[in-house]
C-alpha cells in the first residue's frame, strides 16, 4: 500500500511539473510611489476633502491578482501619501460602481478575518532587504488588522501596532484615511535626506473575491513576498528618537468558588500591574511585564478530540503574542493540509502562566529582549511565574539566534529551561531554513531534551521541503520523535515515532473547468501520512486520504470530498472521548465530505460531515457552524459537533457525544463591542461561558468589563462531581508612548 501511494505521487508530481507554472520572477523595474511632505497636521476623518490631499500625488493603476493574474482591474484603486514630522498619512479610495451596495464586513474584531471583508493592506520593507515586513489592514468600517512578517514564512499575527484609521462609504466605493506614527515604524538611522521604503498595497473586493495590487505578485504568494514588492520614494522622516510603551493597568475582581476544598468561597482581589515597551534602536525592542495579567484574553474553546494526535490551542495572550515568530519556529501543519498532521515546536508560550488545565498561574514578572537586523535576528526572554496549590514557582529561559544569508536562507539555535525546585528541563535547537528559488524550499530542525531530576534525554527532528506555483503545492517530511523526548516548554503531538508525510494539491484553472461563473479552480490532493514505532521500528499507522472532488467557488465557498483508507496498530489501549480502544491492529474506511458558502455573506454555513468505520466499530461526525451577521455590528455564530459512536471500543460503546456553542459580537464601532460565548459538552455535562465589554477609548487604552464561568472535573480524591469558578473583572488600561 505504502509503495502504491508512493508511485500515484509520483505520477503526479511529473504530470503538473509539465505545466507553465506562470510564476513571474520580481520586475527590475519596480513600481514607484511618491510621498508628499507637509508642514500641516491632517485630522483624520476618512474623506479626504482638506485641500492637502490635492496635491498629493495618485498611485499607478493596480494590477489584478485574483482571478486573473496579470489582468487589469475591475475596480480601480487610488493611493494617495503624505507625511509630515510626527506621521505618515495614507489616503485610499477603493472604487466601486455598486457603491456602498457592494461592500461586505462580518464584524468589527480586530484582526479580523480577512476572507470576510472588504479590506486594503499595507505592507512595509523600510530596511529594503526583502525579508521583513510590518502590514496594516483596514475594512471599510475601519476595523485594524495587523502583523509582522518574515521571509513571508513566519507571522505575528496578533502585533497590534498604534495607529488610526477612519473610513468613509460612498455611492462610488469606499474611502480609508490612515495615520501611523514614525514610532510605530522601524526604519533605519540614516544619512542621507531621503529614503525610499519597499511598499505594497492589495485589496480584496468582497463581492466578487477579486484581488489587486499596487505592485503585482503571484497568486501562489501574499503581498507579504517582499521581493515583489514596489517603491515608496521621497520620504525624509526624523530620526528614531526615544521610543518607550508604558501601559499600566488596574484590575478589581469578584471570585465565587464551589467544591474547593480549601479558601473562601468568594473573594474579592484587586491587582495592579503593567507592561513597558522600549525601541531601544530601530532594531532592538525590549520589552518587561509586571503582575502580567491577560482577564481580556479571548477564552479557548472546546475541541472532542478523536485523533491520536494531541490537541494545539492556539496563544491567545498579547504579551506573548508579539515577536512570537522569532521563538516559535518548528513544523506544522497549513490550513491546506500541507506539511502533515505532525506538529513539533520547541518553544511554545502557552507553557507559561497556564497549568495543564489552561487555567491560569499567576506571573510575577518578565522581560523580552528581541534584535532583528538584515544579517541576524536573536533574542531572549525570562519569566517568574508564581507558586500555587498544584505547582512549584517556575522560572522560564529561552533564547533564540538566527544568522541570515544568501537570498532568503537561515541557520540558527534556540534553548529553553523551565527550572522549578526539583527539576530542570533543558530543550536545545539547531534549525535552518533554505529558500532555493521562489517556488522551492528546505527547512530542517533537530532538538535535544534532558531533564536533571531523572537524568532522562530525548531527540526529536525533522525535514521538510515544499515547492510551491500556482498550479500546484507539493511538500514531503519526515519527523522523528524519540519516546523520552519532553520539551517542556514546547510541544509535541506525538512521541515515539518516525512520520513520513509526502503529498500534493493540484490547482486546476484550465479551460476544461466546468460552470466557470460559480467554480474558480478543481483543486485535488492526496495527503498520504505514515508511522513507525520510533523505539521498535513497527508500522503503527497509515492514512492515505484522497481529494479526489475540491472545487473552490469564484465567491469563497467550497465543496469537496475525500475518503481515507487507514491502518491503526495501537501498542498500547487508546481512549477517545472516554471510549476504551484494546491494543491491536484495525483497519477501517472513511469518508468525508466538506461545504461552506462564501463566508462574507449576512448568513454564511460551513459544515463538515464524516462517516464510515472506526477502529473495531463505526464513527459517524457532523460539525456545523452558521454565522448570521446582517450588519456588522451584529455577529451570532452557532456550532454543533456531534460524534456517534457505534460498537466501538472493549465495552462495544454506542453512545453520542455532543459539543454546542453561541457566539456573539455586538459593536457599537470597531472600539465598543460586547462580545459573550456559551459552550456545552455533553460528556461532561458543563456550562462554560464568558461574556466581554471592551471599550478603546484612547488608541491601545481599554475598559473591560468581563465574567467568567467554567466547571471542572474534580480530582479523584475530593468526593464532589464538580468543581464551578465565577469571576466578575473589572480592568482598565492607558497606553502612553512617549
């Protein structure tokens, strides 16, 4: 079976290698921009009607991206920019000839989805080395989205930079007037009077999906490749300056606790505590937190996990959000499926301040320290997190160096120690990164663990090459993960096995394409994924899931089909949502199918589907999630998961396991929304919900009003059912930069 596998890729890798892969290497020419200095100071209104902006000189016309790449655009986009000493103004009118009919948003979270909303982005390369990028997205309600790029591979997705937006909607499209303070920008110390930054700028126009850009790219890439990016010219900006973030905050809370076996059954605490951020040089960042606290921080959602792969819940806290990149390197899976299921991160910051639960544990301080320059990124960070009744004070190393050279390739090393008064825990890294051309690339990672208190060592490695065009995606890694590897600091999703993940999608535009007004592109794959037993060699599982049906629909909705022969051989009993699996070997058949409709519509669905069989008996999965948000200050989105089990497991289970949630967002502007979540799961039986007032009331300054109730299974040894916290959170923040 592996050998078939094997060779069906193969054949395909030589089929779609025949096509043009219409991948365009960077113009020598680059597309220019000019930025216009002024001695005034704007007030930034989303019109664009001071006299001002008449001066300013317009864009070159875009050019399209999606669906036709290279084409000219259907709906222009004008780009205007000016600067003065203290900002850069961007002004940008988004053309559309339905007007304010044509524009879609789902809500007004920051960072938002951008598969949701009509939306222009920013991109910044002020260093010109074609790596580094700063990205600002707005809709056309003026709702922030940004982030930090790298080598258009790695991402901070949650940097929340300060700067200000206001949007304007016409009957001719829709008008967005930006100001971003130098400090927010990095930007070298130069001396020469005038410098000239890499630039960008796409937009997404909603109703029809079309992408444009002010410097075009291919499709198979972001606006985030640098190298393709065009020129902002004649900006003289002042010289980086003192450049320090404080923001302090206060906290008053209200806790109810019950089936605690020690402590008051209601509390109230107060706390104060905060965090400052110093651009010591346009290179250098420090950053130190007090009394860290994340109240505000978005709550995990539950996940009825029925795989042998661990579950990865996503960092969701803002202080360890920034810079997360430069730690956080390692393997894992795309949203695509490309890469495989295995995911191997020797530095993952949910380790600190939360216990294995996800609950939290206090920190009492910590400091970041992250330098990034053309030839080499490194950095630090320290952390003291507290003691409670489950777990000793801890503190946290790691420290990260990484040496840039060549094009786009990277070798560096990372450790971490997590020391608590009985053990050390050390993760050492080696790591690299090879981008041989535009479409091909390596990366490979070897990581060493030991721990004092046991004398016991592990290894973990991989290697995984991708080559990407626009008409097809192909990746092959092979992993290693000893049984006795433990970074604790980081994450793993399995231990002791060897994967082999090989696969391909195939991205079909051809004229053989059917129904081309709704079908935009057949996209195919075949993601086969292989384990041995890394102590013994023994083949412990294949799956070979086949795409043979994907179409992606010209608006954002999709349809697709897959099945999926597997081979499981557990070596030891395998429990799945409390479902007693014996050790042995099973074979089983599954398919599945997968639906969503365009996901910026007022009403949008996506569900996928699973049935067939399930280790010694049947496994039939629905997940359905409808989101309903007629404007965009009002977003609900409900979900049902349900597995059915049939003749599973040692005790021939047949049992339903059901999981149910409602979220919703209510905003009065993109800076006052109230946002509230319940979720149930029916093999526990618990209500958890949390409901949240944000309000922005200065840029990055906040009032939250926030409750909180969750339930908890009780440990064995008190005689309860259940364990049930409430917490009431009042916590207010200022943000000033001097």
């Amino acid at each position: 079976m592996k050998l078939r596998l094997l060779a069906l890729l193969c054949f395909r890798v030589f089929t779609v290698a025949a096509q043009d892969a219409e991948i365009f290497e960077p113009d020598s020419i680059r597309k220019e921009i000019t930025a216009v200095k002024i001695e005034t100071s704007l007030r930034v209104n989303g019109r664009l009607d001071e006299a001002v902006w008449q001066h300013a000189k317009a864009s070159p016309s875009f050019i399209q991206v999606e669906p036709f790449q290279g084409s000219t655009p259907h709906h222009p986009t004008d780009v205007k920019i000016l600067y003065n000493k203290h900002y850069l103004y961007l002004g940008i009118f988004s053309r559309d000839s339905l007007g304010k009919k044509a524009i879609r948003a789902t809500d007004f979270k920051r960072d938002f989805n951008h598969r949701q909303h009509d939306l222009v982005t920013l991109s910044f390369d002020a260093f010109n080395d074609n790596r580094n990028a700063i990205a600002m997205a707005t809709n056309a309600y003026g709702t922030q989205r940004d982030l930090l790029s790298f080598d258009d591979l790695y991402y901070d997705i949650d940097w929340d930079g300060l700067w200000r937006v206001r949007t304007s909607r016409t009957d001719s499209g829709w008008v967005a007037e930006i100001a971003v303070p130098w400090k927010t920008l990095r930007y070298p110390k130069s001396t020469d009077s005038v410098q000239h930054w890499g630039f960008n700028i796409y937009r997404n126009r909603r109703l029809t999906n079309e992408v444009t850009a002010f410097s075009p790219f291919p499709r198979a890439y972001s606006s985030l490749r640098m190298a393709y990016a065009g020129t902002l010219k004649n900006l003289t900006p002042p010289p980086p300056t003192t450049n320090i973030r404080v923001v302090p905050y206060f906290l008053l809370s209200r806790d109810r606790y019950e089936n605690f076996p020690e402590g008051n059954p209601t509390e109230t605490n107060y706390k104060a505590g905060g965090e400052i951020k110093w651009a010591i040089s346009p290179y250098a960042v420090l950053d130190l937190t007090f009394n860290t606290d994340f109240a505000q921080a978005d709550a995990d959602r539950q996940v009825n996990n029925v795989t042998r792969f661990s579950v990865f819940f996503p960092e969701r806290r803002q202080f360890f959000l920034e810079n997360a990149s430069l730690f956080g390197v390692g393997a894992s899976p795309q949203e695509d499926g490309a890469g495989g299921n295995m995911r191997i991160q020797p530095f993952f910051s949910r380790r600190i301040g939360l216990d294995e639960s996800g609950k939290p544990v206090p920190i009492h301080a910590g400091g970041r320290f992250v330098f990034r320059s053309l030839e080499r990124n490194y950095g630090a960070m320290v952390m003291r997190q507290g003691e409670t009744d489950n777990t000793p004070a801890t503190n946290f190393f790691v420290a990260r160096y990484s040496e840039n050279f060549g094009k786009q390739n990277r070798v560096g090393g990372m450790v971490s120690v997590k020391n608590q008064p009985d053990d050390t825990n050390i993760t050492s890294t080696v790591d690299g990164f090879i981008r041989i051309n535009d479409a091909h690339s390596l990366n490979a990672m070897a990581i060493h663990t030991t721990s004092t208190n046991t004398g016991t060592q592990g290894f973990s490695a991989f290697t995984q090459y991708q080559y990407f065009t626009n008409q097809v995606k192909i990746w092959w890694t092979e992993s290693i993960v000893t049984k006795d590897f433990n970074p604790e600091m980081g994450f793993v999703s399995r231990n002791d096995v060897i994967g082999t993940t090989p696969g391909l999608n195939w991205y079909y535009r051809g004229k053989f394409l059917p129904f081309k007004k709704f079908i935009r592109a057949f996209e195919p794959g075949l993601l086969p994924e292989m384990y041995h037993q890394a102590s013994t060699g023994k083949l412990i599982e294949i799956q070979a899931p086949i795409f043979p049906l994907w179409f992606n629909f010209q608006k954002g909705g999709f349809i697709g089909y897959s099945f999926n022969p597997t081979y499981q051989y557990l070596t030891e009993p395998f429990q799945p949502l409390d479902i007693t699996i014996r050790a042995g070997a099973y074979n089983y058949f599954r398919q599945a199918v997968w639906f969503s409709t365009d996901p910026s519509r007022f009403i949008s669905l996506f569900t996928q589907s699973e049935w067939g069989t399930y280790f010694d008996g049947q496994l039939i999965m629905h997940d359905w999630k409808l989101q309903f948000a007629p404007i965009p200050h009002i977003s609900i989105t409900a979900r049902f998961n349900r597995n059915h089990f049939k003749s599973v497991g040692e005790n021939n289970t047949t049992t339903k396991v059901d999981y149910y949630s409602i979220e919703g967002r209510f905003a009065l502007n993109p800076r006052i929304q109230l946002i509230g979540f319940y979720q149930k799961n029916s093999q526990n039986d618990f209500d958890n919900y949390n409901i949240r007032l944000s309000i922005e009331y200065l840029p990055l300054s906040y009032i939250y009003l926030v409750y909180n109730h969750s339930g908890f299974n009780t440990p064995e040894t008190i005689p309860v059912n259940r364990q049930v916290e409430d917490h009431a959170i009042a916590k207010i923040s200022f943000l000033k930069q001097f």
